[in-house]
DNA sequence: AAAAATCTAACGAACGTTCGATAGATTTGC
DNA sequence: GCAAATCTATCGAACGTTCGTTAGATTTTT
C-alpha cells in the first residue's frame, strides 16, 4: 500500500530527502502504488457504464486508455486526438473503447477526475509536516515539484487542456490551482506574523511561487536539454523564493 | 510613424514612466501605429496569395481576420476553430476569407509571422537604452509585461498553440522564445561581471525570470479579478527577482 | 458594362458514434 | 468428462454530421 514508500530508505546521503521526507525516487514509487488504487476507485466510479465485467481487464485496459489519452493529447491536444488516434496507440478497436466510456466527453471527465483525485490524496498525504514555516514552505515547494515531476503528463494535461473543459469540471480545475495557491499564502501569512518572513503581499507570493513551480512541468524538455534535475531546480527555487521572503537574508 | 508615441509625455507623473522611458498608455499607442505598418508589410510579403486588390479593403479585413481568429482560438483552441466560425466572427462569407489566404494552415502562418514581426519590431526600438545593469534589468521586465498586456491575445495564443505549428514555424517560436531568455541572462551576466548583482546562475535566473512574465498574460483573468495592475506587477516582479540578484540586498 | 468583391451551394474526407458479427472463455446439462 | 449453451470482450464496417475547401452565381464598386 501506498505507506511503504514512506520509509526512510538508507544509503541515499542528499539532505533534500532530510527536507522533504522523502526522495524523488520514493516519491515516484508512491504514485505509482497509488495510481492502482486511484484506478480501482475509478472503475467503481463508473460501472454503470463500464460494460468490461473483468476487473483485472477493465482496470488493465483503463490504465491503457489514460495514458494514450495523455500521450496523444500532449502532442495534439485532446480535442484533435481522434477514436480511430486511441485506437491505434491502445491497440484496442473503435468499438471496443467505447465498453470503457460513453463518449469522447466523458473519457475526458473520467481523466480529470481520476487524476486530481491521485493528485489530492498524495498532496494530502506529504504536506504539513512541520510547523516551522521555512520548513512548511521548503518543503511545499519540494513536494509539488515532485508530484509534478512525477505526473508530469496529467500537469501538462491538466494546463494547456483547461479551457476546453465543461464549466462545472473546469470550476473544480480552477479551485484547485486556487487551492494550491492558498497553501502557499497561509505559509507565508504565518511566517509573517511569527516574525520569519518579511511582510510581503502574501497572495502575490504565492502566485510567483506557482508560476515558478508551473515552469518546471511546462517546459520539461527545455531542462532535459539543460540537464537540470528535479532537486537541482527544487534548490534554486527555494533559494530564489526565501531571497524575497526570509527575514536575514544572508541565511541562505 | 512608431516614433511618435516614445516622446515624453507631461502630466503622467508616476515614477514608473521614468523607468521603463514610457507609460503603458504610450505603449498601447505605439503597438496600434505599428501594427498598421505590420499589417502592410504582411499584406505585401502574401500579396500573391491575397485576391483583393483594394488595399484598403484588404488591410481592413486582415485585421478583422487576425483579431478573430485570435479571439475564437483563445477560447477554444486554433484547431477547433471552424472556418465556418472565423466566417461568423468577421462577417465575411466562407468563400470571401478564402480570397485572403489559400488554406487554414497558411492563416496560422501569416498570423505567426505578422505578430512574431511586430513584437521584435516594438522590442529592439524600446531595449537597450541604460548601461546600468540594474536599470536594464528593470526595463526589460518592464517593457516585456507592457509588451504582452498590450498584445496579451497575441502572446496567449503563441504559449498554448506552439505545439500545433509546422516544425519551421515551431522552431521561430522556440528559437524566439530562448532569444527572450538570453537577453536576461546577458543582463545578469553582466551586472555579476560588474559587481552590481550576486553571483547565481544567469541561465536558471533568466528561466524564472521568464515564467514570472509569461503568469502575466496567461493568468490575466486571475490578476484582473484581484485588481492587480501591470504596473503594480511589474513593480512586484522586480523587487522580487531583485531580491534575489541584487548585491547589497537592502536596496529595495 | 467591366472588374472586383463577396456569397451560395456543394464536394469529399474525416470525425464521433453505433451496431451486428465473432472468437474464445465460461457455465450448464447430462 | 464432454457437448451444448451462454457470456465476454473485441472487432470493423457503416451512419449521420461537420470539417476544409472550391466553383460558379451574384452583388457591389468604379
């Protein structure tokens, strides 16, 4: 189950894994044994309209399904991904996709929700650890640039796909980035009353804090070329946010 | 001409028009006079495609035609949009709009060039004008947030169709992009060699550096609904990455 | 009236979706 | 234990619709 990922492993020295719990390799281990359960709930979710009565098919087959959705619409967008596109890459005929969902819109709603659910759960699990706010926010930070890394695909999905979302799912998609936003303000609001962080607009903050975090999944193969690793820019964005926020800022 | 609009103009007393060598408004003003000249030059580098004769006639429905399709993709993607929709928009018949451009593929091209001219046309009059590194940093940022709120469609689009274009037009726009990004990291390597800014990586710098820009006008509906400026952002973005480079930290 | 600009109607291709057919696995009847 | 019967998962052809695009008719301008 998801917790065994949570073990401090031994023999990996990097202080990152000291600040953040855990490390990125961890946390890719987690989100794949999480991945499993997220699939399994969603299948529940859906089996009135999921015609496959073999779970372990169904289940094989919906995993299929996502991740050629998120493959095809990463390079095309989703509204140009065709069946006969899904199709091809699933290995799964036209008609057989649709035992696993309704239609093109419902695959899509199905996606989201399947993925911001995996999303929430992992966040909710791996966040508020400490109550020392320069913790509390070098560790925010480090955390979603994991969980970003590690999803990278459905971050991607979830930005350049946002618009052409139903109105009620793209309400839930933008309380969510809000959502995270406000974890970031809290952050620095309470690190500001307690005297550790200078008084900065709060909400400002963390929307420059988020747009940083953004970069790092929207402009992947960018770093790739660069040879820029998770921690490394996980450190550089940490040191760049507290040069604006952390009182004495010669602590760095 | 473009001139016209970088004179000084009294009665705006904010200290920001010191900065940056002009106000927003001068700026809105001097993108409109020079996309009127873009639009000639666009008309004339197709004028073998285009089957109007009237110049006139044509400029008028070129930009109609730009705008729409600006305004229709943003909201449902370039791809999505039907020539059946652009027809609506402008008030012009299927047939008409084809009289301007001899396929969907080839409007997507002329819209890239004709902006893609006009942004670097309006950037290399406005950058360059400080030796100080400080104060070019400021301007740069500066210039840049008033460079994407006054053609904030323009730059929107460019983000999120950049993976649909045809691969030589892909490569302008990354090309153009990774432009934009050195010309920061000159500004910091510079201001390091001189002593004026802390020694940190200008390539990492220079990227968050550019995702604090590109939140501007990809979030703008955020930041419209918090009634936050550009002018309060841009005071904002720099002190923030100020911050940061800056020697001497107190400054701000 | 000639030229220019636009409009209308239509084309084939590709789209999402449906549906009857089918091979293989599973259950039933004896 | 073995046919017969049923179920499961999948297939691919076909449907109606919408797409980009075009040719010819019509209106507007000069």
């Amino acid at each position: 189950m998801p917790e065994q990922g949570s073990a401090v492993v031994p023999g990996i020295s990097r202080s990152l894994r000291v600040q953040s719990g855990m490390s990125f390799a961890d946390f890719e281990r987690l989100v794949r044994a999480s991945r499993e359960d997220a699939l399994r709930d969603t299948l529940a979710r859906h089996r009135h309209a999921i015609q496959v009565k073999n779970e372990q098919t169904a289940i094989r087959n919906l995993e299929r399904i996502f991740s050629a959705t998120l493959k095809i619409s990463n390079e095309k967008g989703f509204q140009a991904m065709s069946i006969r596109d899904l199709s091809k890459e699933t290995g799964l005929s036209t008609g057989a996709l649709y035992s696993y969902f309704s239609g093109k819109d419902e695959l899509l709603t199905m996606l989201q929700q399947q993925e911001r659910d995996l999303v929430q759960r992992i966040l909710l699990e791996r966040i508020g650890e400490h109550s020392d706010p320069t913790e509390r926010l070098r560790t925010a930070i480090r955390i979603h640039l994991y969980l970003s890394e590690a999803m990278q695909p459905w971050f991607y999905f979830s930005y350049m796909e946002a618009k052409n979302l139903s109105s009620s799912e793209r309400k839930k998609a933008v309380s969510s980035e809000l959502y995270t936003e406000e974890i970031f303000a809290d952050i620095l609001r309470n690190g500001q009353k307690s005297g550790v962080f200078k008084k900065r607009d709060p909400l400002l903050t963390a929307g420059i804090i988020k747009a940083i975090l953004q970069d790092w999944y929207l402009k992947r193969s960018k770093f790739a070329r660069r040879q820029v690793s998770v921690n490394k820019y996980a450190d550089f964005a940490i040191a760049f946010v507290e040069a604006f926020c952390r009182e004495h800022s010669g602590a760095y």
